[in-house]
C-alpha cells in the first residue's frame, strides 16, 4: 500500500471552484495508484468569522467551546471536499480529528499531537477506501474534547499523519510562491530556502517548526 499525503490550505479551497481543482490534483495521484489521505484547513476567512461570532456571543473565554466552533471551518471543507471526489467516482469519505482519532494534549487552542492511531483508516482503505479527507488543526483531548493545534495546525496534521503512515511523500499545497525562511506576508524582505527537501518543510512560514518535528528523518516534504 502506497499512501501519499496532500494538503490543501485556505486559500487553496477558498470556494468550490478551488476545492474542485484541489479534487483534480488528488485524482492524478489516486490514477497512479496512491492511497491519498487530504489534509485541509477551513476555506480562507472561515476561521475569522468562526472567531468573530465567538467574540460577539460572549465576553466571556472558554477555551473548550472557542475550540468546538472555531475548528468547525475544517469540517466543512473535509465534508464538501469528499464530495466533489465521490462526484468524480472516487471512494473517499470526510473524517473529523475525534473519528481518527487524533490524539492531543488538553491545552486548548495550542495542542500538541500525542498519537494518531492508524487502525481505523487503514482499515477503511483495506475495504476500498481511495482517499481518507481528513480536517486538519484538530484533534482530541484525554478529556474527550476537541482541541485545535494552534497557528499552522492544518500543516502540523499533514507532517504528523506522514509521519504516522509511513507516507511515500507529502506534498503542502500553498500560495507561497517558494519556500522562506519567515512569513513573505509580514518580514519586509523574506529570504528563500535552498536546502533540502525535509529542510524546506521545516523551513517554510506554513510548516513551522513545530509541525515537522515528528516526522522529518522518515519522509519527504514538497510545497507546491
């Protein structure tokens, strides 16, 4: 079983004209022969309006439920993205942090990832399953809550499941044009990266550094 990860960030499925491309791509490397797991963030603006609607509910913080409605946006996209592959005949089905399940710590809105077992979607990709949409930035506590992962958590759920799967690669899709060393968006003048592939995802402002720590001895890392 070859299993490829691809990840799709915000901007990448923005609208469902995006999402429809992204379902292109996936559909390319499940043609090669790939068992694809698809992470991928909220559609771009989501989570600041998932945000803005906690802020205007309540003044008051609760770290468990900002995190119940802010990693919704994820969902979402897994749900819309499963089906735009189902509508091209490929088997794939949308699975949230908790039905994997991704295992973190219970610091709320920064978790760290513990575990991600690997049983259930193996499983599934043993009975016919193609490709496994998984919504990234989220996972669940000991508690049994949802957490998120904190800024770059979609990216940091792409290195962990390679990490866990043994990918053959996993390829973070962005419109970055080019890998830097800080975020292009805020340093006024962001130097590039030539190094290594491994080094590259580490080095990217969408793959800090947190994210590649669990996996970047065993795979390789492309940005797209």
């Amino acid at each position: 079983m070859s299993i490829l990860v691809m990840k799709f960030g915000g901007t990448s499925v923005a609208n469902l004209d995006r999402i429809q491309r992204a379902a292109k791509r996936v559909a390319i490397e499940v043609a090669k022969g790939h068992d694809v797991i698809v992470i991928v963030s909220a559609m771009a603006g989501e989570t600041n309006k998932l945000v803005g609607w906690v802020q205007e509910t309540s003044p008051f913080y609760d770290a468990r439920e900002y995190d119940a409605v802010t990693s919704s946006g994820e969902n979402v996209t897994a749900g819309l993205m499963a089906l735009r592959l189902q509508e091209m005949d490929i088997a794939a089905r949308s699975w949230q942090g908790w039905q994997v399940p991704l295992v973190t710590t219970s610091a709320h809105g920064s978790a760290r990832i513990e575990d991600i077992p690997t049983d259930n979607i193996l499983r599934k990709f043993r009975e016919g399953m193609k490709v496994a949409v998984v919504a990234g930035f989220q996972g669940l506590s000991p508690e049994g809550r949802i957490t998120t992962l904190g800024r770059g958590g979609s990216d940091t759920t792409a290195v962990a499941f390679a990490a866990a799967f043994g990918a053959v690669r996993c390829d973070i899709y962005t419109d970055v044009d080019g890998v830097y060393t800080t975020d292009p968006a805020s340093a006024r003048r962001p130097a590039s990266s030539t190094a290594s592939p491994s080094r590259r995802c580490w080095s990217s402002p969408l793959s800090a550094p947190r994210c590649s720590r669990p996996g970047r001895s065993s795979w390789r890392c492309a940005t797209r």
